[in-house]
C-alpha cells in the first residue's frame, strides 16, 4: 500500500494530522492530580481487578507474562465480541501493564489511508494502537495496515506524475489493538496478521453480581444484600447494561434519599423504567406480545413484526431478538419467529398445544 503524499517524508508524516486529530486521543487509566474519579470511571486498571472471563484472563496472562520477559512489545491483539463486554476495557488494561501509552481511534474515524499514515508515524517504541470497530476501517486504510503490523514500515509516495518516488519510512515496533462485534465482516489478510485473538462471552448472573458489587464500591453505594443479586439477573449478561442499571437505581436512592439500595429499590426503579425480571424493556415486550397476541405465536415474517411494533426491522433483528433468542423467548424458523412456551408463560399467557416442542 503507497500513500501518495508531497514533500519529504516528514511533511507526509505530518500532513494529515489536522485530519487524524480528532479520531485519535492519548487516554491515560489514572486520575491526573486532585481530579477525582468520575462515575463513568468504573474500569479497573490492571488484569486482577477485572471480573469475569477467567480463560480469556489467564491466556491474556501469560501473553503479556512473556512479551515483557522477552522485553519486546507483544503480538497484535484482536478482541471480538458482542458490545459492552469489556474490549476496550481490556485494551486499557493491556496498555497499564506494559507501563505504555495507548492511542485510541475508531474504524469509522478513519477516512482515508494518510489518516492512518500520520497516526501510525507518531508512534513510539512499544505504544498500543487501539482500533475500535476495526471492521469498518476503509480497504486503503486496511491495506495501509497490512504492511504496518507486518512489516512496521509505511510507503510513502514523494511528488506526483512521472517523478514520483516511493520511500518506505520505517515505524517502531508498536502494538494494534483492535475491536470488533463483527469477528466475521473482518478480511482474511487482516484477521490473520492478529497474534492474539480474544473471543469475550456474555457473564453469567454470579460474575455480573461480583462485578456490580465493585461498581457500587467505587461509586459510594451500599447495596443490601439481594439487591446486586437482582441487577444481574436484569443485565443480560453484559456489564456494560449492568453500570447502566447501577446508576439509575442510584438515581433513584438519590432522590428517595434512601441510605441503602435493597430489592425493593432495585425492583421500583427498573419498573419506572420499564425493565422486567428476565431484563426484557418495552421494546422487548412489545414484540412478544406482538408476535403471542396478534399472530397467534407466529410464525410471523420480520417485516411484519416490525410493522407491528413501530420500529425498523433493522433494530428488532439486531437489538431484540440475540437476547431473545439467546434467552429462549423466540425461535428463528424458515418460516419466520416463533414465540416459545417460555414466552407465553413470561407474558401470563397459556401456549397452544403445539408449542411445548419448542422449548
């Protein structure tokens, strides 16, 4: 991949970094002097005090174990998953370990291959490059890389027409992070120059329980026993959701000036906000009760279903129903969804005869 730029190889380096600024930021995990830490600042900083992925914690382990006893930057690192399971999180974590900075972009930021160029040219020796949603990177972009992570080196093109002349500029060897929740949507020639490739899984109930435990520890809450039991259970096995629901049952302590949050407060706020025991929202009911009460329980087509609850269909196949079928509630058919008796029964209906086999 060339990159056609005027100019000495510095002036190309440099030239888009007007461009490049805003899709690149220099994070540091620790508070900068008396700044104190803020709500949204629940991640841990090292890999101990992360919760949950005990596998993936102690592969993670040991590949970082040997890069600094060969004290060498390790291999690039690919994290895949659904969102909200902690990638970024653990990119973090991998950059504190290694006493290193990290650099965070996205895909999308990137626009054009000289945006990557400029990044990568302003690395030093050992810094992380993180890349959320790495799949959506532009394919200049993604050929601009290839060689990076390869070679650590990028071609830079000098002038223009027939005095034009390559120069390779020579990168330190750095470390890519990158992230994705489409592990499929990533081209062979990328997805293999990944050492290390992390697949996160959702949490179960105990996991999320410890992990929302901590939050409330960093936040300043007392939870009564039962009450952090009783956000799991509503988190569809995602921390991220778990935060989330953490701090609206804050608000609620908040404003009720409750000095404890129980199960009663837990149970209050997230039925305000319309968030059931199995953590199914409005959304999610709406298309249960959709597909039970207006299709007899389906089969019913996607478009139809959408239609039915006023939203596109893009957003009930990818938002509603992985959990819903994850969950047990919907079964995918050729002939379209189907609600299982598990569904009937949740929304205090009694299934048709023909439907326990899907269970």
């Amino acid at each position: 991949m060339v990159v056609a730029m005027n100019g000495t190889p510095q002036d190309a380096a440099r030239s888009n970094s007007d461009s490049a600024e805003e899709s690149l930021r220099m994070v540091s995990s620790q508070p900068q002097g008396n700044e104190p830490i803020s709500d949204e600042e629940l991640r841990p900083q090292v890999l101990d005090g992360f919760i949950g992925q005990p596998r993936l914690k102690a592969q993670l382990q040991l590949f970082l174990d040997a890069a600094r006893k060969r004290d060498t930057p390790p291999d690039h690192i690919l994290m895949a998953g659904p969102p909200g399971l902690g990638k970024t999180t653990l990119a973090m974590i991998v950059a504190n370990e290694l006493g290193v900075a990290i650099r965070v972009t996205s895909g999308p930021a990137i626009q054009h291959a000289g945006d990557l160029a400029s990044i990568l040219s302003s690395l030093d020796v050992g810094e992380v490059l993180f890349i959320d949603e790495i799949h959506r990177l532009p394919r200049p972009a993604e050929e601009l890389l290839y060689i990076a992570m390869e070679d650590f080196r990028v071609d830079v093109m000098v002038g223009k027409g027939p005095g034009a002349s390559s120069i390779p500029l020579t990168l330190p060897r750095f470390t890519v992070i990158g992230a994705t929740t489409r592990e499929g949507m990533l081209p062979s020639p990328l997805r293999a120059r990944f050492g290390f490739t992390a697949h996160l899984d959702f949490y179960p109930s105990d996991e999320l329980e410890k992990l929302i435990e901590r939050s409330a520890a960093v936040l300043g809450l007392s939870l009564d026993p039962g009450a952090a039991r009783q956000l799991s259970l509503r988190s569809r096995g995602t921390p991220r959701i778990a935060n989330r629901l953490l701090r609206r049952v804050r608000d609620w302590a908040t404003v009720h000036e409750l000095d404890s949050i129980d199960t009663d407060a837990v149970h209050d706020a997230l039925a305000l906000y319309q968030i059931d025991s199995e953590g199914l929202d409005r959304l999610d009911i709406a298309v249960l009760r959709a597909i039970v009460t207006s299709f007899n329980g389906g089969p019913v087509g996607l478009n139809n279903l959408a239609a039915m609850v006023g939203e596109e269909a893009d957003t009930v196949e990818t938002v509603c129903e992985p959990y819903l079928v994850r969950e047990g509630f919907l079964v995918r058919t050729p002939k379209g969804r189907v609600a299982t008796a598990k569904a009937w029964e949740h929304l205090g209906l009694t299934p048709r005869d023909d439907v326990s086999q899907l269970t």
